[in-house]
C-alpha cells in the first residue's frame, strides 16, 4: 500500500519546468510535459528539489535556477510546493514515493531514465534519495536512474531514519554527494559513488564521468 502524505495533500507538490515558455505539472501529469515544444528526450533532465526552509523565491535557489536557464541543452524541472508545512522528514516518504511514480510515469512516456538527472539539496537530497531508489524498486530495476547529487544531505532523526533510508551509491547508476556542511546538520555518512568534502577530503568508490557530469559542471 502507497504511503501517505501525513499533513498535507499531494495537491501541494509540483513541478516547475523552467524554459522560455515555463510550464506547471504535477505528480499525475508530469509525463505530459513529453509533448510540450520546448522539451526534449534527447536532451539530459534535471530535477531539483530544495531543502526543507526554503521557498523557489530562496535566493540560493534562484541560484540554481538561472544556472541552469543558461544551458540550452537540458531540460530543467523544479519541484516546489504551495504549502511550507508539506516538505519535511516525517512526509519524505510518501513523497519520495509520490515522485518516483511520476519519474515512472515520465519514463514510459519517453524520457530515458539514464538521462535523468535528480539533484536535492539538504532534505531534498534525501527525498530525491528515496524517489531514485523506490523507481528501480517499483519496476523491478527495469528503469535506474542515470544521476543522483545530493547537495549537503539532510541529517536525518535516528527514530525515522530506517523508515525513510539515506542517500547510497545503491540509489542510482551514478551517485555523487557534496558536504559542506558540520555534522550536526548534514549527514556524512550520506555518500554516494563520489563524495566531496570542503577542505577536508575527497572519496571515491569509482569515477565514469562523462563531460558533463565532472563536478565543476554542477551548476551549468
């Protein structure tokens, strides 16, 4: 049985897909977005998902977003939510499952899953976390997805920890983890195939980047 969103509706959880003519989707529909004139299946996609505090009006969520209008050769989603109270660790699950029916859905309809790309910073890395690995789960590893980053992964309370998991070089074809972040805020032990650390040190199960994947691409 589907979890459920404990405080809210899934009414309150959307896409955003930034281009010249920007276009709203939600979970149900995100597939459709295959037939709008500015995406494109040859091109690589991204999707974004911001940390607990923030807003799309956060200015280092701006950041992000204008980053990458300036590439012309990817689609770019952003998930956001109308109502604050909706993105938090007790609904991460329901809505890490939520999302991977809609990356399911937007597979089948076209996109290829080794060119999805799903980006989350602080508790968004952990939900991106849990929706990457609930779509190899739920369809059998029929579709992996090509890319996970989790930009300073949330730490996560002990107690809700084995319901919701943390992000794992199992959670995608390719995982990278940056960490900026004290321990007492970000979750270290959060690492994917490639972790960074800011002036501390770098780890690597394996790397296979291709041009754009090298980190300096991060944000272009």
């Amino acid at each position: 049985m589907r979890a459920k969103i404990i405080s809210n509706d899934l009414k309150f959880l959307n896409f955003k897909f930034v281009s010249s003519t920007s276009q709203l989707y939600s979970v149900e529909n995100l597939d459709t977005v295959i037939s709008h004139p500015s995406f494109s299946t040859g091109r690589d996609t991204v999707i974004y998902h911001y940390g607990f505090s923030e807003t799309p009006a956060t200015d280092s969520v701006q950041d992000i977003v204008n980053s990458y209008v300036q590439v012309d050769n990817v689609n770019f989603f952003l998930i956001f939510y109308d109502n604050l109270s909706t993105n938090t660790v007790a609904n991460a699950r329901a809505i890490g499952d939520a999302l991977a029916g809609a990356y399911i859905r937007l597979c089948d309809a076209g996109q290829a899953a080794a060119r999805l790309h799903l980006v989350g910073f602080s508790l968004g890395a952990q939900i991106q976390a849990i929706a990457s690995r609930n779509v190899q789960s739920q369809t059998n590893r029929r579709l992996v997805i090509g890319r996970l980053t989790g930009l300073d992964p949330a730490q996560i309370q002990s107690i809700l920890q084995p319901l919701t998991g943390r992000l794992s070089q199992n959670d995608a074809a390719f995982v990278d983890s940056i960490h900026t972040e004290g321990v007492r805020l970000g979750d270290h032990e959060s690492q994917g195939h490639a972790a960074f650390f800011r002036q501390r040190w770098f780890r690597a199960t394996f790397l296979h980047f291709r041009n754009h994947d090298h980190p300096s691409n991060l944000f272009t």
